[in-house]
C-alpha cells in the first residue's frame, strides 16, 4: 500500500479541478499530427498544431530518420559529456549555428529544458532577468531555477524595459542583468521588437535572450525572429525549438563559440541527461536542409496565414493583432470560448480555446495554427465551421 497522504491530496486536487472544469482530459490521436486528424474514429482539421511547416510527417524526414537508425541505433546510449558526441549530433549544431547565423550551437533535449538550462548556467542568485510579463512558462521556470531576481517588464514595453533596467543597476544589487523575451508570442502572433531589444540591451548591457521556439521556421525566411531584423550577431543567446516549424523534438541555443562552450561545461539538462535519439537529429538535419534549399513550404504557411485571416475577418471575427499565422479569434468570455471550441469540434474543427489564466481574463480565444501542409479546401471547411458557429453562439 502506498502513501495516504499523497492519495488524498491526489484524490482532493483531483476533485477540485474537475469541478471546476479545469482538469484538461487530453484526446487520443489515431494516426499522425497532419492537417487532418482522427480522433476516435471521427477526422478533423487540426488548427492546433506547431507542426508550421508540415515537416512531422514529412516523407524526406521520415527517410532520414531511417537511415539514421540504420546506422547509429534507436539511442545515443549516454550523456554526451560522458561517452562522447555522435556525428549526427555534432553536425545538427554546426548546421544550425550557420542558419542562425552564429558561431556555434548546442543542442538539447527538448526547448523546455533548454531554457531550464541555458538561463540557469549563465544567471545566477546574484544577478537579476528582466523578463517580459508575458515569456514562456519554461522561461519562467527557467529563470526561477537560476534564482537570479526576477522583474516583470510589461508586454513588448521598451519604455518599461529601459526604466527597469536603470533602476536595477543604479540599484546596485545586482551583478549580471539579462533581458528575455519570446521572438513570436504564441497566444497572439505579435513579434518581439528585436531592433528595439538590441537597442535597449546595448544601452545598459543586458544579455539579450530570445526564444524563438514560434519563430524559428516562421520567420526570416525560416532562419528565425532574429535574423529576420539583421541582427544574429546582436542578440546573445537565440533559442529555439525544433518540435514546431522543424517537426521533431529538441531545443538549441545558437551563439559565440564561448558561449556555447560554457553551456557545454554548465547547462545541467546537457551534462545529466542523455541526448535527443539520432533519428530526431537526423530528421532536424533534413528539416534544415528543406529550409535552406527552398522556402516553398515557408511561403505556403504564410499564404494560409494570410487567407485564414482574411476570411474570418471578413465574416466579423475578432482576430487580435497577430503578426505572424498564428490566428487567435478572440471570443472574450471564457465560458463562450470554451463552447464554441466545443461546437466547432462537433463540426470536424480541431481549435482549442485558450482561457485564463493562459491569456488575461476576458480575453478567451480560439487559436488557430493553419500550416503549410493545409490545402485551401481543408481550410475552407473550418471557415464553414467558423462562419456557422459564430452566427449560432452570437459572436458574429
Ligand atoms: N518556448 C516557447 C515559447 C514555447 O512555446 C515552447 C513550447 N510550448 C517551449 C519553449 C518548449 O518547447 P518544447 O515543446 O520543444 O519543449
């Protein structure tokens, strides 16, 4: 028999979410995260995927990762730091450092824990981040573990960036200050203001980070939020994942050769826990090389982006201020968001409402993820969906 006290605070939290509907009861996908998705037995479109550039079930990443296997097995064996780098590790960082347009790179297992250990193997106790209110919760958490102080900046506010920043060293509490921010916000598609952080940072000599786990593959041809503004020498740490637009697993950090030897000796995801399997490097290699050969795939997510957005304007949603294909349509009320994701699913649309306290209360939304691997009818079906649900729940 095991605990009692785990099994109640297990059976009582439990019970407290689901009451208030808050449990999340995650659905079973019966075959791969494409366009089209089938869940027990029933197919949808899927808007709900990272999956940006189609790439997860891409033919040519699929053969890679083959051919990887085939050669190096299904695991790495080890912590690379103990028995050693494969090749197909070592290349997938040189290949993404010349994309980012970097010295170098380092690859994790995953962008949560590249976060979790990136930020802590450079900041610590002593130090403090200045974090826009609005980052990821790895970069949250990531910024907790470092235990340097953390200050809210308000969302996107240069201003608030520069007056904190001043007051954080005229403090003199603090050693090192890093800035961090997403390069593509994923709950409304707006971009960091990269040539304003550059700015901001060079001004009072922050470390810059930004993640740009929704902008790598989306944005600058493919190459990132960064090198979109010119500025992949600027920022310090560019990070990234290539679970989204690459359509693997992983997370990277591309920067000075330095830098990216300090993570090596420092960040505690890449000195304790085994590397990402040679299939999924392989794969990342094969994304990489589709990207840098042609920028097909980038030009069809935005073309669906575009489309996507034009149409449900049209009809009189309310599609926020997204600068990118992400398309949030905003429904406010969060029980309202709830049931209208409900309905489209019952219409074949797979969109799931973003509630408080992901986004600000009131601001309930449906977010929207088109992909390149969407065709024009597949969309025009959800838009069907959209355009007769709104009129039925009143929101158009
Ligand atoms: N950063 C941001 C901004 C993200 O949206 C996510 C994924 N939700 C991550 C980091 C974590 O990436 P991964 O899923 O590759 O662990």
């Amino acid at each position: 028999m095991g605990s009692r006290v785990l099994e109640e605070f297990l059976r009582e939290n439990l019970a407290e979410l689901k009451s208030k509907g808050l449990y999340n009861e995650i659905n079973i996908l019966e075959g791969a995260n494409g366009p089209v998705i089938e869940i027990g037995g029933k197919e949808f479109i899927n808007l709900s995927s990272n999956n940006y550039l189609g790439l997860a079930t891409d033919k040519r990443l699929k053969e890679r990762a083959v051919e990887a296997t085939n050669l190096y097995g299904v695991g790495a064996g080890a912590v690379r730091t103990i028995n050693g780098t494969l090749q197909v590790h070592d290349e997938l960082e040189k290949r993404i450092a010349r994309f980012k347009g970097t010295e170098a790179a380092i690859a994790f297992q995953s962008g949560f824990n590249c976060n979790m250990g990136a930020i802590s193997a450079i900041m610590t106790k002593d130090d403090a981040i200045l974090s826009d209110e609005l980052n990821h919760a790895s970069i949250i958490d990531g910024c907790r573990l470092s235990g340097a102080k953390i200050i809210r900046v308000r969302h996107q506010d240069m201003d608030d960036l520069r007056a904190k920043a001043k007051e954080a060293i005229e403090s003199g509490l603090y050693g090192k200050l890093m800035y961090i921010s997403d390069g593509v916000f994923s709950m409304d598609g707006d971009v960091a203001d990269i040539n304003g952080i550059v700015e901001a940072c060079r001004e009072y000599d922050l470390i810059s980070y930004i993640d740009d786990a929704h902008g790598s593959g989306v944005m600058g041809k493919g190459a990132g939020t960064v090198k979109h503004f010119g500025h992949s020498k600027d920022i310090d740490l560019q990070m990234g994942t290539l679970s989204k637009a690459i359509g693997v697993v992983g997370g990277y950090v591309a920067g000075t050769k330095d830098l990216i030897d300090w993570l090596k000796v420092r960040a505690r995801p890449f000195l304790f826990s085994t590397s990402m399997t040679p299939a999924s490097a392989a794969a990342c290699i094969e994304a990489i090389d589709i990207m840098e050969g042609s920028t097909e795939l980038h030009d069809r997510l935005w073309e669906n982006g575009l489309y996507l957005k034009k149409r449900l304007k049209e009809m009189g949603f309310n599609i926020g201020n997204s600068q990118t294909p992400i398309t949030p349509v905003i429904i406010g009320d969060e029980v309202m968001a709830q049931r209208f994701s409900k309905r489209l699913f019952e219409e074949g649309v797979y969109a799931k409402a973003i509630t408080f306290p992901t986004v600000p209360m009131g601001t309930g939304r449906i977010r929207n993820m088109p992909t390149a691997a969407h065709t024009t009818e597949m969309l025009d079906m959800a838009l069907s969906a959209y355009e007769k649900v709104g009129r039925e729940l009143g929101v158009i």
